[in-house]
C-alpha cells in the first residue's frame, strides 16, 4: 500500500497554496472517480486534499441573467435545484442519467468535470495505455474498442469521455471558472477540453495548480426547451454508449436557434457546429434534422467495432429534435 498524506481546507486560498507545495497532490471532492483508481493503481497521490468543505455549494442566478454554479454542489443537488428544472432541463436530466442515486449524492460539479476516462486499457496497469503512460500505445485500436470514439480520435488514443453532465454544459456555451497562485481565470468549456492529438495524457487546459471554483451558465433562452437522451447498454448505472444534448427555439416553423452536444463518441464532448449552423433558419422537421446530422457525422472515423455509434448519433439527433419541435408545436 502505497502512503499518501491527507489534508481538509476550508478556503480556496488555502487549497491553491497546499497544491503548490506538492506536485503529487491531488484535489478530493466526492471521490467517486479518484478513489477507483487510487485503488486500481492508475492514480497514486502523495496528498490528498479535501475541498468538500470550501464555501463553493451553492447555485445563484449570475449578474449577467444565467446561472452560477459552485464546485462542491454535488450532482444529487444541481439535478433537484428547481432554476436549473426551469432554465436547463437537460442538464438536470443529464445528471439523473450519470451513475446511481448514492454516488451522485457525493460527486461534486468540479469532480464530474475531471473525471477520467472508463476505458479498460487505461484502467488496467497490465497493459499500455498512452493516456497512462505516454509513448506505450493504445490497444484499443486494434483491441476491444466498441464503446469507443468515432469522433475527433486519433492513432494515439480513441477513449471517450465519460461525463454525461459535461454534454449538457458544452450545448449551452459555459464556462469553467478557477483560482490559481496568480489569480482567478476562467475557460469556456469547449477551451477547457483538449483535443486529444498526440497528448492524450493532457486532457484539460486547467493550469497547473488550479482550483476549480464553479461553472457559470449564460442566459440561453432556447435551453428552456432542451433534452438530454443517453443510450446504455443496461437501464441503470452505466456509461453512455452515445448521448445528445438538444435545445431548439422554433417560431412559425423555423429553427431560432438550436444547442446540439454529443456524449460517448469523443474525448471530450462534442459540440455539433455544423449540424447547427445546417439547421438555424430553416425548416424543423425531421428531413431537416437527418440532413443536419449527416453533415456533423462527415467527420466520423469509426474503427471497425463501433461504426454503430454513426447510426445510433443520427437517430438520437433526428428523435431529440423531432419531439422538442412537436412541443414547441402545441
């Protein structure tokens, strides 16, 4: 058993100042991830420090109309929070859909957004995994890779992400705010998450040392009318193998404005540009929807175990906007 110290702060200040004197350090929330893979050997920390107490849990309407989202919020109480039901209902839904009911009641907003990847290979020290151990390869191109990438991977790494409310987020522009030694930052979160490249051990643009402070959600009016659909092999307690985060603002017929994340099909969640830029100022119907799709799905590069997902993303996409179009209908 490998011996790591423990330490609880009580301020944001005295969170950064402990990660600065110990490069082996590492932030504890709820634990649902780190502990895992303490255990499995893949995370060793010299420290842990726990950040369950910081004056980060709460969730308050922003100067700027949207919403604002503390670190330590766990995911049990984001979902229940009644403007998040009212102004974001897809990311409530997303929460509900990730894990069970006692694990969410300990995993935090900060954690959920840095949680690591449930590939096998990279959970299982016996075998390489460049996003473990870089330069070592990745098995899972040629090896068990169903519920991996189609989207954005590349020859050094193909695992997805496994965060459901991370999709809900990128759909509706937020941004991931910190503390570091130097001062506050903030990223938006398409910036937060890297590309996977030949990095793939380098998954966030977080700089060294930071201390994730909250989320900040802008006032997107279309989010009202959102969605968030995951598709698992099992009815509960598992990881997507494809999921959509839609928003739709239809008047008269025509597309105001559309929000299309993906989950489970890249290293990060995948914002659906294209397919939204295809869709605003035309029709919504269903021919529309599937065009849309199409053209998002141009970039898809799956591997020959999980060239399912393309169908499987179409048809969520096409599903999720037909019924928000139906409801704006009525």
């Amino acid at each position: 058993m490998k011996e790591f110290g423990y330490e609880r702060v009580h301020d944001v200040a005295g969170a950064v100042a402990l990660l600065g004197t110990d490069p082996g350090a590492r932030l504890l929330g709820g634990g649902t991830n780190l502990i895992d893979l303490m255990k499995a050997g893949v995370e060793r920390p010299s420290l842990l420090i726990d950040v369950r107490e910081l004056p980060l849990d709460e969730v308050r309407f922003s100067s700027a109309g949207g919403l604002r989202i503390g670190a330590t919020v766990t995911n049990s109480d984001l979902a229940a929070h009644p403007d998040v039901r009212r102004h974001y209902p897809a990311l409530a839904q997303a929460l509900l859909a990730g894990a069970s009911g006692q694990l969410r009641n300990m995993a935090t907003v900060g954690g959920n957004l840095l949680q690591r990847t449930r590939c096998g290979y990279f959970a299982d020290l016996a075998k390489p995994c460049n996003k473990r151990a870089p330069g070592t390869g990745c098995p899972a191109l040629a090896g068990d890779h169903r519920n991996h990438a189609v989207l954005g991977a590349s020859e050094h790494c193909v695992a997805t992400h496994p965060s459901d409310m991370a999709v809900a987020l990128a759909a509706f522009d937020a941004a991931v705010s910190y503390e570091t030694a130097d001062g506050p930052g903030e990223l938006p979160i398409e910036a937060f998450y890297l590309p996977v490249g030949d990095t793939p051990h380098i998954e966030t643009a977080l700089p060294a040392g930071a201390v994730i402070t909250g989320v900040t959600l802008p006032p997107v009016p279309a989010a009202a009318h959102s969605r968030y659909r995951k598709v698992r092999e099992r009815a509960s307690y598992a990881f997507a193998i494809g999921s959509v985060a839609a928003a739709l603002d239809v008047r008269d017929g025509v597309v105001r404005d559309v929000r299309l994340a993906f989950g489970a099909v890249a290293s990060r969640p995948w914002r659906a540009r294209t397919a939204e830029r295809a869709l605003t100022g035309g029709p919504a119907d269903g021919t529309a929807f599937a065009a849309a799709a199409d053209a998002e799905l141009t970039a898809a590069r799956p591997l020959p175990g999980n060239g399912y997902k393309v169908t499987l993303m179409r048809n969520l996409v096409v599903a999720e906007l037909t019924r928000l179009a139906e409801e704006a209908a009525r």
